[in-house]
C-alpha cells in the first residue's frame, strides 16, 4: 500500500459490482505550466495514474490531480524522490516537480531528446529511456544542469533499435530492446558508468516484441534479471547470471501484433504478476492476468482478473496495482487454482466456518487478530473478516436497502439504538 500519498489523474466509477469504495479527498498540485500529460509513474512514496477508478474495495486514499506543465506534451515516465516528481516526457524534456511548493523546473529545456518513454532514478542522477527513430538513454542531474547521452549500440550498425524497458536496482541496470534479425536487443551495466551488450544474444520468434506502453517489461529483483515479451508470441524471461543463461516459459495471453505481456512486478523469488491483454479491446478481461508461484515456470489466469486490458502492474507493502486505459485494479492477496482445488474452504478456515459449522477435524490452528477460529466462533469473527462472494447479489438477503445494512448489525447483536444511530 503507497505509503504517503496516492495521486491518481482518475475519474471515480462507482459500480453495483465494486460496492466498497471510499469517500475521497481531491486535491490539485499544479506541477508544471507546460500543457503536457504523464502517463506512467515509477514509485516508493507517490503513485500518478491517468487512468479511470473501477476496482472493488479500495483503500482511501488522498487523490491528487497535479497540472505541471501547459506545452502540448504528454509524459511516458516518472519517478519519485523524497518531495520531488520525475517527468519524462514526448518531447525529450525531463521534468522536476517540487510537491512542497508547486513549482516545476524544465532540466533540459534545449534538449532535443523525443519520445522519453521510461526514468530511473539513481542517487542525485536521472536516467531517461529514449526510443524514436533512434533510441538511446540521457542521464541528467536531479538538481543540476549537467547531461549525457549514453548510446548503447552504434547508431549507424543498428538503426532500428527500439527500446521497450529500463530497470536499476543499486548501480545495476538492465534495458530491453525489441528484437532485431530475430534477436532480443538486451543490455546491462553494472556501475552505470559502462554499458555492454548482454551476450550471448537470446532468440526471438517472428512477431515477436516487446510493448514500451510503461517501460515495465523489464525488472531487477535482487540482481534477477527479468523480461516479458509479447506479440504473435508471449514468453517470460528470467537470469540469475546476468543473461548469461535464461529459463522461459511462454504467457497464454492471445496473440496478435496488439496484445500480450505489457507490464511485470515480482513480488519475490516465487511470486509475480504479468498483466497485459490486447490493447485495442480495452475491456475485454479475457487473458489478461496471470501469475506465477514458481518463479515463472509455469502461469495461471487469476480467478478474479483485472477489469480489462492493463498496460502497468506495480507491486508495493503488500499490494499489486494494475491500470490500463478503463482503470485501476488492485489485489492484496492471490489465491489461484481451479475448481476443488480449496479456495473457498481456505476461506471459511479463516472465518471460522470450518471446522465450526462443517464438522470434521481440524490439525493446528487459524488466528485472526489474536483471535483463535478454534475457539471463537464464526459470530465472534464477523466484525474481523467476511466473505465476498463472486457474484455480490447473490450475496442479499433483504429487499430494501435498510433492512439490508440492519442484517448485519443484527448479526453482530448490536442493540436496536445503536443499529438507529449508525
């Protein structure tokens, strides 16, 4: 769960299907007076989404809409640090915005450095991923004037490098380049400073690329080197050496030049997310979650998938995030498998219902809160957990909307007084 501030550029969608949304604070920080427009965020304390809110029981949150620049300008990347926001934007400028008072600053105001699709930060350096008609990355200062452009391949031998993701983690970074004669175009440094060409060069199928939608393709997760592709084929990458070696598996997700994987988040070793879908049926949920709890060897569709097509997934204290252009979903815990594999009754384990009102035996114990479901009933647990079920109509029990908040109250044994005044 972010940490300090959720700021999401949103319009809030109310549903009878996502009944548990919270009333929210709107507030606007002007961050820049260029007309431009961020598209992506890469975060620790901030999150910015220019997305739509369509997601079931969402935490509250303070919501922020942040006008920080009034050019015709669009940004692709962003990055937070400490009371600073990190733009990168279409027309090659990076810029700084300052949350404690509002103002932005262009750090490269005469750079001619289009289509800035993903940042990193790195100490008091900014790294921004340029992938046009030419792709390189520009390093700046987060507080200075000082820039260098870093090319990774002679433009000359390789122009039609396209450069889909960039990931640092410490003084190492790895980068994603669409493949090229059938060739994923990967890179890597390990001190920022020197950059090479990872070799030897992995194989790619025809159709095969990857989508630069939020520079998320690519991750670092305690020196793992990780990639998704997507196209007329989907696949997982994973290297514990540095892309010396990879393991892969292919993604089930539909293939055609306009869907597959668009964005990773590894939780762990085991554990992560890869959402993506087809871009041009933005709505569709078919194929566009799964996830791994083996390290990415194998994939299974999550039973209750994103409300669509995602370009982003973002894992943060416990909680994945994922926007795409019809809104936000969010999931705090996944438990995948199918039918009669036990979901529901890991279910009623935790409410108490088993083994309270299925009989049978039950080997150790289950605590809520401090509380035992051995030896509290599922009445004394209701004011700590409930179950939702997949489809919440079927989940009424009255005909009107008062005696239908009243059932609950009732089954609590709350007095008729206190029930009236809640």
């Amino acid at each position: 769960m972010i940490k300090h501030l959720f700021i999401l550029f949103a319009t809030f969608l109310t549903s009878f299907y996502s009944p548990y949304y919270f009333a929210q604070e709107i507030v606007i920080l002007p961050y820049c007076n260029k007309p431009i427009l961020a598209r992506g965020i890469a975060v620790k304390y901030l999150l910015i989404l220019f997305v739509s809110l369509q997601l079931p029981s969402f935490f509250a949150q303070e919501i922020a809409i942040l006008p920080y620049c009034n050019k015709p300008i669009h940004a692709r990347g962003i990055a937070v640090k400490g009371h600073f926001i990190y733009l990168g934007n279409n027309n090659g400028e990076v810029i700084r915005y300052d949350l404690n008072n509002g103002k932005s600053k262009s750090l490269n105001p005469k750079d001619t450095f289009p289509e800035i699709r993903d940042i990193a930060l790195h100490k008091h350096s900014i790294y921004a991923m340029q992938s046009a008609d030419y792709s390189s990355i520009l390093k700046l200062s987060r507080f200075g004037n000082a820039m260098k452009r870093i090319n990774l391949i002679t433009l000359e031998l390789e122009p039609q490098l396209f450069l889909d993701g960039m990931a640092i983690e410490n003084k190492e970074a790895f980068v994603m380049g669409d493949p090229v004669g059938n060739k994923f175009s990967l890179f890597h440094s390990n001190d920022l400073k020197h950059w090479e060409r990872i070799t030897p060069t992995l194989p790619s199928f025809d159709g095969e690329a990857g989508f630069a939608a939020s520079g998320s393709t690519v991750q670092i997760r305690n020196g793992v080197y990780y990639f998704v592709s997507g196209g007329e084929k989907s696949r997982f990458f994973r290297s514990k050496d540095k892309g010396q070696t990879w393991i892969q598996s292919e993604l089930p997700f539909k293939k055609s030049n306009a869907s597959g994987a668009f964005s990773l988040a590894m939780k762990d070793t085991n554990n992560g997310i890869v959402v993506g879908g087809d871009y041009l049926a933005p709505n569709s949920r078919e194929n566009v979650c799964f996830i791994t709890k083996d390290g990415g060897i194998t994939w299974n569709a999550s039973t209750c998938g994103p409300f669509g097509y995602r370009s982003c997934v973002y894992y943060t204290d416990g909680v994945y995030y994922s926007c795409g252009t019809n809104g936000i979903d969010y999931s705090k815990d996944i438990v995948i498998g199918p039918t009669g594999s036990g979901k529901s009754s890991l279910l009623r384990l935790i409410n108490g219902l088993v083994p309270h009102h299925t009989g049978g035996i039950l080997a150790g114990d289950v605590s809520v809160n401090g509380l035992s479901t051995q030896l509290t009933k599922p009445g004394g647990m209701a004011h700590l957990i409930g179950i939702v079920g997949q489809n919440p109509a079927n989940g009424f029990v009255a005909d009107t909307v008062e005696e239908e908040l009243a059932f609950g109250m009732e089954v609590l044994n709350l007095p008729n007084d206190v029930m009236r005044k809640r």
